[in-house]
C-alpha cells in the first residue's frame, strides 16, 4: 500500500478543538479521528444505500452505534440494560397484544 498523501485541511478552532477532545478520547491522533470520522461518513453512505437512505430509521441506527462520541460506558449503552429494556418491551407488548384480542372478541 501506498504512503497516503497530505491533504491540507481548513477548519475553525473551535472544529479542531471538538476533535482534538474527541482523538483524545479515543486514544487517536487527530489526522487518525479525522481519517476515522470520513471512513465512517463513506460506510454510513454506503449503508444508508442499503437501508432506505439518509434518515430513515435504519440509517439513523447504524450511524448511532458508530458514532464515537457515545460513551460505551454509558449505562444506555450496556448491554445487560438493553436486555432488561426488550425484555420489558416485549412484556408490555404481549399485554397490549392480549389487550386488542380481549376488545376485538368483546
């Protein structure tokens, strides 16, 4: 592979700042956030292809789960508290389901 080319870039301080925060964070130098941010912007394109393009629902959803500015710490984000909120879901779910065979048969 090929010694990829410089590319002089532009960018407010208050841009750069955000991103330097943001490499920080992730452990990333801010060429590597930069470079990581447009990969995910061309995958996001290419999947919002695939799932019915730019803002729909999908899409919306796949660009949040990559995003790195979500903290994977988050207790929203964890694994074992999305479980618990399906598993609630699909009760609610399952009664609201009985519910409208309960008023249709009534």
């Amino acid at each position: 592979m090929s010694q990829p080319k410089p590319y002089p870039l532009r960018m407010s301080d208050e841009m750069r700042a955000s991103l330097q925060e943001s490499a920080d964070r992730a452990g990333r130098s801010l060429n590597a956030e930069i470079v990581h941010r447009l990969q995910q912007s061309i995958d996001a394109s290419f999947t919002g292809e695939l799932n019915g393009g730019p803002g729909s629902p999908r899409m919306i959803a796949s660009v949040e789960i990559t995003d790195p500015g979500i903290d994977k710490d988050d207790p929203r984000y964890n694994a074992a508290t999305i479980a618990k909120q399906i598993k609630e879901i699909r009760a609610m779910v399952e009664v609201l389901s009985n519910e409208m065979k309960n008023n249709k048969n009534g």
